[in-house]
C-alpha cells in the first residue's frame, strides 16, 4: 500500500471510529465547517503532558467553565490557577500556561499564532506542542509524535531498534505518512489508532485499518514492539514534614519558593529533600512522630516524606508559613504529596477550641 493509501484507509477508519474528546471537533463537524479552538486545542494539550484523557477530562472542562477564553485565563489570579491545577502534578506547567496565555492576549491580540515556529515562541509549548497545535487547531501539515504514536510507527514498520535511540527513525516514518489533505485529523486519528487499537500489551489487529501492511503483524512480533531500553532505578529522597494546627483550627501552611519542585504551591513547612534531611520545625512546639511515612513518586525520583504533628498554641509566631483559617482551608488546593500527607494524620490532631 502507498503512503497516501495509508493514510487515507486510516482517516476512512477515523471518520467511524473518532473519540469523542471534550476539546475535539469530530470529523462529522469538520466536515461542516466547524474549526476548533485553538485556546481548547492548547490547554488540552498542555493537561495532556501530565496524565491520560480520562483523568484530564474532568480538569479541562473546570478551566473552560472558569475560564471559557484565553483572555478569561490570562486575567485570572495566579493562586485560582494554581489551585486548580492542584493534582495535575508538574507546576512549571501551570505557570507556563498563565504565562502563555498573557503573553497571546498581549503580543497576539488574544489569538493564538497559527505555525508551528511561532507558536514554539510561547512559554511552556515546546516542538510536540507546537506541531499538536498547528495540525490540530489549524491543519497544518505538521507530524505529531507522541508515545502512541512511536509504538504504531515501530510495529507498522517493525522497527527493532529500542527506544529512545529509534525516536529519530520512528519520526521519520510518522512525516512520511502525514498527509497535506485533513492533516488535523490525520494526527488526532494515529493517536487514537494507538490508544483504542494498537494498545501497548494486547493490539487488535483484527480489527485494525493498518493490519494488511502492518510487518511487525506479518513477523508476528508486534507485542514485542517498541523495544526499549531499560531504565536507571529512579534514586529515593527524604524530607520531613510538619503539620501543625492552632487550637482555633487554622492550619500552619506556606507558599513554596517560585522556582523548584511545586514552585508557587501551597504545602506544609519542612525540611529540605536529601539523603538525610534536617530537623526543620516551623515553629517551636511539641511536634509529635505519628510513625507515618508518606511515598510520593516524582519524574525523577521517589520521596518518603516523615511527618511531625503539632497542636499549635493560640500565640504560636511561626519562623516560615503562615496560618489559613479552616473555612479557608480546602485540601484539595494542596498538591497531591501534601495531601497525602494531610490525610494520614488530619484524625490525629486534638479538639478544635471555638471558645476563641
Ligand atoms: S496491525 Fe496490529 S500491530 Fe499493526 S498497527 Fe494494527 S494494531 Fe498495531
């Protein structure tokens, strides 16, 4: 089969068979006219780096009610952004994304750039994102080469070379197939062959539009493929943590530095993270060990994180942080390993005093 036979067997599949995405136009609203927006093409994408479509879903359509334009996003209080991003993990990216969004408001007139160059101006949008955007939102004829689309490149050309040294060859083959006609739905459709059909551990080739030409089906080795080559240990660090309450109920939090790992977050005071962390108490009290260990997997590494408990005093002066009263406390607002935390001991604090 030629390469447009192949693409164009594959968009006839995707025009059946389309996910249907909170921030996708389908291909029956293509074909009547309907363009999609590039604001819902972006911040899908940029949710979409951290975690799958089905957690991303519930994230996105809380942005969009928000803050249905880019304009509503780039005005938005940086501290309800990130409270909202909140679980999504990865900040830098939710700081990316407010800083993209005021700069399209303020150097673009609100609208996003439609090639690939200039968007890879923007902060936080990189070569993937780039060409996402520009084929998705705006058909140009860009290849976009995520991890379902590595793995349909590596079986349907039986690439046997391991990951991540066949990214170049498996990108290749992704541009030959890029079609100049439909473009956007071409990429939205190889993504989707990956993630319903060509599936990691058990692809259906039965009922996939590619089985005919497939050579990693044909060599029957298609569960072996991508090979990869395996990763380091990801090394463990330790921190410690202190949780403490003042008799009134309000909570001793801090705002992380900027810069860093939950840079801008709401989280408990503690000790740097290491081999071997410090004492590092917020305040002087009676910090209390609840034997409790948090895990809490990072990009690149893992942390367990020791808790100290406390029932601050009415008077308490802590040296780092500052209280949030309890009908402003919400832990949701916390990133995930903070939350963790404040779950496993939020029962071991004593009586809140409402005397005050
Ligand atoms: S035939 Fe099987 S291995 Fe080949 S692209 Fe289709 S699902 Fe993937």
């Amino acid at each position: 089969m030629s390469m447009p036979d192949l693409s164009s067997e594959l968009l006839d599949w995707y025009d059946v068979h389309a996910r249907a995405m909170p921030w996708r136009v389908g291909p029956e609203a293509r074909r009547r006219g309907v363009r999609p927006d590039p604001y819902r093409v972006w911040l899908s994408e940029v949710m979409l780096q951290q975690t799958t479509v089905a957690a991303v879903k519930a994230y996105f359509e809380r942005f969009t009610m928000l803050w249905p334009t880019v304009a509503d996003l780039a005005a938005a209080p940086d501290a309800a952004v990130m409270g909202e991003w909140a679980g999504l993990g990865y900040y830098a990216r939710a700081r990316n994304l407010l800083k993209c969004a005021r700069e399209v408001v303020e150097v673009h007139g609100g609208s996003f750039p439609g090639t690939r160059a200039e968007l890879m101006t923007l902060p936080g949008i990189g070569p993937y994102t780039a060409s996402a955007i520009a084929a998705i939102a705006f058909d140009q004829p860009e290849t976009v080469v995520d991890g379902n689309v590595e793995r349909v490149m590596s079986r349907l050309h039986a690439v046997h070379t391991p990951l991540p040294a066949a990214k170049p060859e498996l990108s290749a083959h992704a541009a030959g197939l890029t079609p100049q006609e439909r473009p956007g739905d071409y990429a939205q459709a190889v993504m989707d062959l990956g993630a319903t059909i060509c599936t990691p551990r058990s692809p259906a080739c039965g009922i996939c539009p590619w089985r005919t030409p497939c050579a990693a089906r044909d060599e029957g080795t298609q569960a072996e493929l991508p090979k990869k080559t395996p990763k380091a240990a990801k090394p463990v660090r330790h921190g410690i943590a202190y949780l403490g309450r003042r008799t009134d109920g309000a909570w001793l939090l801090e705002t992380r530095p900027d810069r860093g790992l939950l840079g801008g977050m709401l989280g408990w005071p503690g000790s740097a993270w290491g081999n071997a962390p410090q004492d590092a108490p917020p305040v002087s009290a009676a910090w209390r060990d609840p034997g409790i260990e948090v895990r809490h997997t990072f990009t690149h590494f893992h942390l367990k994180l020791a808790l100290r408990v406390a029932d601050l005093p009415a008077d308490a002066e802590p040296e780092r942080g500052g209280f949030v009263a309890p009908h402003a406390f919400r832990p949701s607002d916390l990133p995930t390993v903070m939350r963790k935390a404040f779950d496993a001991v939020a029962a071991s604090f004593g009586p809140i005093d409402r005397t005050g």
